[in-house]
C-alpha cells in the first residue's frame, strides 16, 4: 500500500472539519470520510416544469428514470413506451420533435430504456429487437446495434466509448448474479457483480404458485454515468468505485452503516402494495407482500447515483426509519465530500446542460395521478445562480 495514512480536510464552502483516510493501491485511490454529515448549502430554484400528460398527450402514469435523459443542450427526452416513442422537450418544456415512432426511420416496437450520450446520441432499448436503436449525435439515420450480452436493465448508458447495462453473469440462473457491463467496441468490462438472493413465493389469490422474488431491501446495482465517469455501488455499505473508461481510478466511502431492517419499514417500502395481472387480476396488500417475499437484515445506504456534468458525484440515500427524508450527499470530480444538500432537495434522474450551465432533472409525483418532469436551477451561497 503507498501513501496510507490519515489526513484532516474541510468539506468545502462548510468550514467543518472531516476526517479523511486516503491510501494508494495498485494505482487506485481510496478514500474514506469520517464523521458525520457537513451542510452543503445549495438551494434549487424550479426553472421549468413538465407534464407528460398535458405537455405531450401521454396518458398520466409512474415515469421511470430510465425513461427519462437530458443532452448538454438543455433538452430533456421522454421514452413513451406504450406509444414506442422519444418525446423531445426543448429549454422552454415546449414539445420540439419525437423520435422512433411508428413508420419512421428506427421505429421502436417495444422499447424500455433511454440514454443519452454527452455528446448528444440518443439510444432506446428495445425488447424486440434485443438491441438498442441509436440515433447519432451529428444527425445520421439511426441504426439497429445488437446488445451481446443479453440485457437485463432497467439502466442503460450510453457513450462514446461504450454501452453500459446490467447483464446476468453466463450460465447463472435467473436472478442469481447481475453483473454491470461496459460494452466497448473491442471488448466487455466487468464494472460490477452482485449476487441475488431471490426465494419463491406463492400468491394463490393470481394463481401464481411458487414464482421466484426478490426479499424487501435486496440490494441491487446502483450506478451512475457522466461522459467518461463511471460510480457504481453494489451491496449495503457506502461503498462507491469510481471508474473512467471502464478503469478503476478510485474508491469513495463514509463510515455511515446500513440501517437495521424491520417488518415496519418493510410495510413502509410495500406501500400500498402491488396489482398482479396475470394469469389472474388481484390486489396483494403490503402485509402479504412482506409476508412473502421477506426481507433482508439491512437496509441499503444508497439508493441513488448521478455523475453531473463537471464530474461531481451525487449519492443518494436514507429515506426510511431514523434517517427520514432521503439525503444527497455530493462529492467533487476530484473525489473530495463537499458536503450533503439540505433535506428535500431534488434527487437527479439527469442533469440538462454542460459543465458550467446545467440544471438537474427530477421526477414529481403529482397528486392528481401520473409524475411530473422538473428541471431546478442551482443556487449557491455565494448568491450567484450556480452553473447559470
């Protein structure tokens, strides 16, 4: 190991002090932040709303956010599956263009993700045809590229250097290993594995009888890619690699533990519970869900990972039991914790614009049924609009 040892830094634009662990392996830096959170203080202004039902005519429904991705122009796509479709939104949220739609070049039949690359190349998954549809950054006509291995989402990435997707590991059983893939031209990268621990459960009420689940609070792959960054965490613990093209650079971690689980949270996580629809239609409240598939001993600490524009990481996590109210925590390009943004800041789904100008995208629930698409503008303390 070269260079281990402990130092003290601040977390910038805080004047807290945090220890920091740093040491050296192989090439690889780690770094392990003590202590505990350092207020970060940004706000979020809403620039721009956007309504898919009333913006695009789409039926109101839980947009998901791998239907949703942004270029460093501003616009903010929108995969409409049902209607096999990108709706494009420009700066103003006014509806500009669409893409794949029925009888145009790369028509989508069964698409089920999104990405947009930074230098502006569109990519839609499509079951179908057990590919991607790619439109090109400089205009070309779009073009069918098959995915090999076979993809098993529900994050697709896209840049330009390769493709990004969760995968199942060769020969394993159905839902046993996941693994994230990074999908260059001359070769596939293992960015991460993850073993699941799926049981069987019955749910005599639909007719289904011994089917494989997932237990409550399994962890899975969390990632996130900006341009040439990779962060990926794969288990319960704050743990988060950092790769650039497909190489390990570093390793990011916090001394915060993963929460105890209990069968509250887990009715918690279940909400109001789940509509099966086949082989017949039935209503399983969260009682039988947690019931059933059962839960782990520990809770995630991640849920949520973004790489912005400048390179900064944004770790999303908590939202159950002590912890309340998810909390962001964002660290710079250089690795360094600048501190965790105040309590109900918007989780990112994308970031619109380049490195100096962007905004982030979030997705609302809305109260009249169906999510909203909302585009904040970052302020600093230094009273100057952030990135504006």
């Amino acid at each position: 190991m070269i260079g281990a040892g402990l130092t003290v830094g601040s977390a910038c634009g805080s004047g807290d002090e945090a220890l920091t662990d740093r040491s050296v392996t192989d090439g690889v830096e780690h770094i392990l932040f003590r202590g505990s959170d350092v207020p970060l203080g940004w706000k979020f202004d809403t620039d721009l709303e956007i309504t898919p039902a009333s913006s695009a005519g789409i039926a109101p429904h839980a947009v998901q956010p791998w239907e949703v991705g942004a270029d460093r122009d501003g616009r903010v796509y929108l995969l409409d599956p049902p209607a096999g479709k990108i709706i494009v939104f420009g700066r103003s949220g006014r509806v500009v263009g669409d893409m794949g739609r029925s009888g145009a070049p790369g028509e989508l039949i069964d698409p089920v993700a999104l990405a947009i690359s930074d230098e502006g190349a569109v990519a839609a998954y499509d079951d179908e045809v057990r590919g991607i549809v790619l439109w090109g950054a400089s205009g070309e006509k779009p073009r069918v590229e098959p995915l090999e291995p076979v993809f098993w989402g529900p994050d697709l990435g896209l840049a330009s250097w390769g493709v990004l997707f969760p995968t199942l590991s060769p020969g394993a059983a159905r839902g046993e290993t996941v693994q994230l893939v990074a999908v260059a031209a001359t070769r596939t990268g293992i960015l991460a594995e993850l073993a699941r621990s799926t049981v069987t459960a019955s749910f005599p009420e639909c007719g289904l009888v011994d089917v494989p689940v997932e237990p409550i609070f399994e962890p899975r792959i969390v990632w996130g890619l900006g341009k040439d960054v990779v962060a990926v965490t794969a288990g319960p613990r704050y743990e988060i690699a950092i790769f650039r093209r497909g190489v390990l650079e570093r390793t990011i971690a916090r001394d915060i533990a993963p929460l105890p689980a209990s069968r509250e949270l887990a009715l918690s996580e279940a909400g109001d519970g789940v509509t099966l629809g086949a082989p017949v239609a039935c209503r399983v409240s969260p009682e039988a869900l947690v019931d059933r598939r059962g839960f782990e001993a520990t809770i995630p600490v991640i849920s949520g990972l973004a790489v912005a524009p400048d390179g900064t990481i944004w770790t999303t996590r908590g939202g159950l039991g002590d912890e309340g109210a998810s909390r962001i925590d964002v660290f710079a390009a250089s690795g360094e914790y600048l501190g965790t943004l105040p309590p109900g800041s918007p989780s990112p789904v994308a970031f619109a614009g380049g490195a100096t100008d962007y905004r982030v995208v979030s997705i609302r629930s809305e109260e009249a049924g169906g999510d909203a698409i909302v585009i904040h503008r970052i302020v600093r303390p230094s009273a100057r609009p952030a990135n504006q």
